[in-house]
C-alpha cells in the first residue's frame, strides 16, 4: 500500500489503522502513567527541596524541567519533520562522504545499490516506517535519488540526543554529590574557628615565615621558584588540594574585605549556597554545548580518529584549570609575603579578580561546564553505540580507542569531582565580588524585589521626563511635579 498500511505479505509494517484498539490503548495507558509518576516524584522532591529551605537545589531541578521539555520539543520536531525529510532528495554520490563506516569493497566498485539501501534503511527490513515512508522513498527512487537522511537514522540520533541529555544531568548530579562531600572536612575547620572567634586569647605577631600557609606556597622572588610555583599547582591538585591553612587563610581574607564588621560569618555555609547555586548553571545544557554536540557528530568521520583527540582536550583543560585554581592559592600566599614581614593573629589574603583568567572568575564555571558535558558525551556516546550496533561495530572504532577514550572521560569525571569542583568551589570567592548567595533567601528575595522596583521607577522617571514632566525631591521626602507648558 502507498500509505503504509498491512499487507498480506508483510512487505511494511501495520499501522495504527490497523492496531487493535485494546493494544493502543495499553500501550498509551503505560505510557501516561510512567510519565504521571515521574511528574510526581519531580514534584515531590520540589516540595522536600522547598521545605528544607534549599532554594539553590530547588532552582537547579526547575532547570531540569527545562531541559526535559526541550527535549520533549526536540522529539516533536524529530516526529514531525522525519515524514517531509524523505522527499528532500539528494545525488546517491553525496552519500559517500564523511561517512562513519567504510563502504564494503564490493560497494565500492559496484557502485549505487548498497548505498541507497543503507541510507534509506532498508537493509534486512529493520526499517520504522510510518504513514507515508513507502511514498517517500518512492518519491526520490523516482528521481533517481536518495532521501537525505532515513527514518530510521532519525529515530537512532532522537535516542541518542536523550541519552546523552539524561547521562548529562545525572553525571552532573553524581559529580556535584561527590565535590560536596569532599568539603565535608572543612566544615569542622568552620566550627574550630568559630569557635577560636569567641576566646579573648591575645593576638600574638608572628614573622610572616613563620605561619605554615606562607611556608608551604613562597619559597623566594627567584624565577626558578616561580616555575617551581606552578608545577607544585599542577602536581598539588592530585593530592590534598585544599588543606586547612588554606582554607583559613581564604576565608579570613573573604571576610575581611566582604564582612569586615561580621568576622563570625560562617563561610562554609556561603561556600556552599553559592556552589548549589552555581549547580543549576552546569546541570543545564546552554546553546554552546549545543554547537559542541554538533561539530562532535560532524567530525565522527573514519579514519580521521578526531574523537581520541576530543577526548583528551576535556582532560587536558581539566588539568590546566585546576593547576591555575592552585596557583591562584600560590599567587595569594606570595602577595602577603611581598607586603609584609610580620603579621597580627592570623594571616589573611587580598581577593582579587586579577589573579584569573581575563580577570573574569565566572569564566572557570563555564570551562568546568564544557568538561562535564564532553564527559557525558563521551559516555553516553560509547553505551549508545553499544547497545545499538555493539562493540564490535565500525562505528565504534578500534577497540584500543574506545577502551582509551573511556577510561578518559571517567577520570576526568573523578577528578573533577575530587578535586576541581571543590577548588572551585572556594578559589572561585578569592575576585573582588561576592555573591548573593552570602544573603539568606528572604533577604536576597528582597533585594532582588527592590532592584526590579528601582529599575521600574526609573523608567518611569525616564518617561516622564521625554513627555516633558520632571519631578524635583523635597527636602523631607516629598516631590513637587512641575510640568513644562
């Protein structure tokens, strides 16, 4: 049948006019209530969120519904158009390049038949049609082309497009779960200094070589310490990342320039509001990982192996952005031992924003973004293929890479779990800002409520002076209007 209906020879697949009603109906019944119970546990985990007074986290899962309803657009655009897509005809040769498995050599010499049935998914009669995919082919075989892309093809890259986006939210969960609980020491350095805050212990002065902080990142103005400097970073962000003269020494300094007349301000707490925060920043898929994903399904060309080198770049960046994270600690211990030769009670450093990348400290969020979604896609990727081709499929490559490209992108995944996520999680406070995190939600609500009324009041003043009305502050609060005629 041209519309796609049974046949006596089961040449196509039976359509939904020809499905018994109790079977639509069942399988429509599952579908529902799967999708009813995970809406309910959304919403439940929303309400305990809420409850628990973890606005941040709370954020963070309304960014997962986000991204799960443009998901769900994506599957309806992939149904939609995948009809029309089969008459947007093409030359067969086109079809031969930039493939991501070699044509067989009989292919190669014979020429058109295998291409065309590889490209409109009729091999072995494996096809998904839906109403009208017979016409469709038809309609380029006709022509003496090919459909650009199959049904099938679409229905494989709909698959993987969720794999890759539900791999990417729950190894960002998993990831921020295990940097959090890397701090879980440094909430006991908090307590032990509040409670020193509360002694009346007299501060004594100590030479600035003496507090262990300097000790262990200045070792002189030599150039060959400075060197030296930045391979201690690189090699520290493996081991003890942040120690408690570290942590102390960041934390006074944040307080004394941003809480100066709060010096019990409990830090930990802010830390980790402000990381919860930042969550919902990286458990979002943003239009430049979007870009990514594509040029990644561009470049998956045989022979061209550019995969074993996309994943060694996320590695690579993973291991620069923590050695300067580190360095940033070295290049804040150095300044206190530059300005002074003794200091009162305990040491504090100077934040500020040049001592990142384009004096920008947002900048590492958005890197440590990129490397969480190439890990996913790495991940995602190699089960995908797995399950649908498997292992031993073209696609997959050598199995030498893949094994490789693997065992990659999880240490990644551990280490920037371990080790960069909670660098960040402090060094990221050391820039002349601070966040508004550092108020609790009903105050920072309130500040964000009479900011959006500033502004409004603003414009209204903007307009009325451009009608011609001016309004000038009395002395005691009031305003007089005085028009122009």
């Amino acid at each position: 049948m041209a519309g796609g209906g049974a046949t006596a020879d089961g040449g196509a697949e039976i359509t939904l006019e020809y499905t018994p009603t109790w079977i639509v109906a069942a399988v429509c019944c599952v579908i529902v209530v799967i999708s009813l119970v995970f809406e309910r546990l959304l919403h439940s985990l929303g309400k305990r969120l809420k409850k628990g007074s973890k606005k941040p986290l709370y954020d963070a899962l309304l960014k997962i519904k986000e991204e799960l309803m443009l998901l769900g657009f994506i599957s309806l655009l992939l149904s939609v158009f995948q009809g029309p897509a089969q008459k947007i005809c093409v030359q067969e040769s086109i079809m031969h390049h930039m493939l991501p498995c070699p044509l067989p050599a009989s292919e190669s010499a014979a020429g058109a038949k295998y291409g065309a049935a590889m490209f409109t998914g009729v091999l072995g009669g494996a096809r998904r049609l839906l109403a009208g995919g017979g016409a469709a082919n038809d309609y380029c075989q006709k022509k003496g082309k090919v459909p650009i892309i199959s049904v099938e093809a679409i229905h494989q890259l709909h698959i993987f497009i969720f794999v890759l986006a539900v791999t990417h939210v729950a190894l960002s969960v998993i990831t921020a779960i295990l940097g959090i609980a890397q701090t879980r020491n440094w909430r006991r350095w908090e307590e032990e200094i509040q409670l020193r805050a509360k002694s009346v212990d007299p501060q004594m002065i100590k030479h600035v070589q003496e507090f262990k902080f300097i000790r262990d990142h200045f070792k002189g103005h030599e150039k060959r310490w400075h060197i030296l400097g930045w391979m201690r970073s690189f090699f520290k962000q493996f081991y003890g990342s942040v120690t408690e003269e570290d942590y102390t020494a960041m934390r006074l300094g944040f307080v004394m320039k941003h809480c100066k007349g709060h010096p019990k301000f409990n830090f930990y707490k802010y830390m980790i509001r402000a990381f919860e925060a930042d969550f919902k920043k990286v458990v979002g898929i943003s239009w430049y990982l979007w870009t990514l994903l594509v040029v990644f399904l561009l470049l998956n060309v045989h022979g061209w192996y550019v995969y074993i080198w996309l994943s060694l770049a996320p590695f690579i960046l993973l291991l620069v952005v923590g050695s300067k994270m580190e360095h940033i600690i070295t290049e804040l211990a150095v300044q206190v031992a530059q300005r002074h030769t003794a200091i009162e009670g305990d040491v504090a450093v100077t934040p500020s924003d040049d001592f990142f990348w384009f004096h920008r400290p947002k900048l590492v969020l958005h890197l440590i973004h990129i490397v969480l979604f190439q890990n996913a896609f790495e991940i995602a990727f190699f089960f995908w293929l797995l399950v649908t081709y498997g292992f031993s499929s073209c696609i997959m490559g050598r199995p030498a890479y893949v094994i490789a490209r693997l065992v990659i992108s999880v240490v990644s995944q551990l280490l920037c779990a371990y080790s960069t996520l909670p660098l960040y999680a402090i060094v990221s406070h050391m820039g002349n800002s601070f966040k508004k995190a550092i108020f609790d939600d009903n105050v920072s609500e309130g500040l964000v409520n009479w900011a959006q009324n500033a502004r409004r009041r603003k414009g209204k003043k903007t307009t009325n002076s451009e009608t011609g009305d001016s309004s000038v502050d009395g002395r005691y609060g009031g305003s007089v209007q005085m028009t122009n005629a």
